[in-house]
C-alpha cells in the first residue's frame, strides 16, 4: 500500500547511452514536423506574398482589376502606397474608389469589363 516504489541503480553506462537514444527519439519527430510545416505551410505562403508584392507594384493605369472585396473596375489612377479605381459611371460621371494597392486581389485580362 505505499505509493513510494523501489528504486533501481543503473550502471553509468547504460544511463548514458540511454538517455541519449530518447534524447534522439524525442528530437527527430520534432524536426521532421517542422520539416513538413516549412514545405507545405509556410514555404507555400511566402511564394504567394511575394507573387503578390509583385504584382501589386506592378499596377498601373488603365488595368483591369478585382479587388479583396470582390469589386471589379479599370484603375484611372495610382500614387506609391494607393489606386483609384473607377467601378461605374452614373449619367456620365465616373464612380470611383480609393483603395491600398494591396487591396488588389488580382489583374483581369483587358476587356474583362467589357463583358460583365
């Protein structure tokens, strides 16, 4: 009835030849989970933020775009940090919108808008 059980001397050894196996036992799963989050989580969504930056310099007048919020429209405008976008016109005046660059979700293919 005692919870207190006996304990065992180990010879110098064998504690550490042993304590360096579970050492390894317990490290390399950790690598190898480490290993497959960079390639299939965290590589992956630093190739699409730098497709994005790219793209997002690259905006210039007269592209056709849709943006994060699902607005499409021709770009009529753009300065370092933002774009003017115009979504519409109403009785011949433009409809327009300022947004980040990075609001930019992607670039239409010219005469997008034609079509919609």
């Amino acid at each position: 009835m005692f919870f207190i059980s006996d304990a065992m001397a180990q010879t110098a050894g064998g504690a550490a030849a042993g304590g360096l196996n579970g050492f390894l036992v317990q490290i390399v799963p950790i690598i190898l989970i480490f290993v497959v989050f960079w390639f299939f989580l965290i590589r992956p969504q630093q190739k699409r933020q730098k497709e994005h930056q790219k793209m997002c310099e690259q905006l210039g007048k007269g592209d056709e775009v849709l943006t994060v919020g699902g607005m499409a429209g021709r770009i009529v405008e753009t300065s370092e940090q933002y774009i003017v976008i115009q979504i519409s016109s109403v009785e011949g005046k433009p409809v327009t919108l300022t947004l980040q660059r990075a609001a930019v979700q992607t670039v239409l293919p010219k005469g997008t808008l034609k079509s919609l």
